[in-house]
C-alpha cells in the first residue's frame, strides 16, 4: 500500500480499514497477518486467497480519511537465487522495502 508513517498511517488503521463493515467483505483480525509501516508504504500480510478482495476494500475505501494506492505483491519476486528481484515498471527496491520483505517471502506470505 502507498502510504506509511509520512502520512501518519498506523498499523490499527489499516487493520480498521479492512475490519470495517462497509465495502463487501468484513475481514477478521485472525485473518489479516503482520501489517508493517514503513517511511513510504505499508505491508500487509494476509491468506493468498483472500488479497484479491483486500485490495478491492482498500483501494475503494479510505484509510485515515484518504484514499490509497494499494496492489497486491506477486508470487514471483524472488529469482532462483532467493533475492528479491524488480517487478516490471520498478526502478529500484530500497533497502529498506527489501529487509521489509523478505521475511514476508520466505514464509509464502506475500
């Protein structure tokens, strides 16, 4: 999700957005993993099967009172070796973003 502590978005927000009973799908907080906010963005983890419809809520919702950019991170971001590797239009990972990662992904969470 674009959008982390420069924009003063906390992890209890993001999990409000989610659990909140308007836009489709009210998600539970057994459902939704570790959320982790960076400087620029926000990580969440959740079930494979159900980020298609995080997205959606988040994206056609609000999180502080603002609407977000929000995508889903695909299967494929580690290369063969296990690094972390740019997604098509991605200029550069920040080192930051990488050490958020890569826990999400040796776990099969992202």
């Amino acid at each position: 999700m674009l959008g982390g502590r420069k924009d003063k978005i906390r992890p209890g927000d993001v999990l409000g957005a989610l659990t909140a009973e308007a836009g489709g799908h009210v998600f539970t907080r057994e459902q939704v993993g570790k959320i982790t906010v960076t400087d620029q963005s926000t990580y969440i983890a959740d079930d494979r099967s159900l980020a298609r419809e995080a997205v959606r809520k988040l994206s056609a919702g609000k999180v502080k009172g603002k609407t977000v950019k929000v995508r889903a991170l695909e299967n494929g971001l580690l290369d063969r070796a296990g690094a972390l590797r740019l997604l098509p239009g991605q200029r550069y990972l920040t080192r930051e973003s990488q050490n958020v990662l890569e826990p999400f992904l040796r776990h099969g969470v992202a």
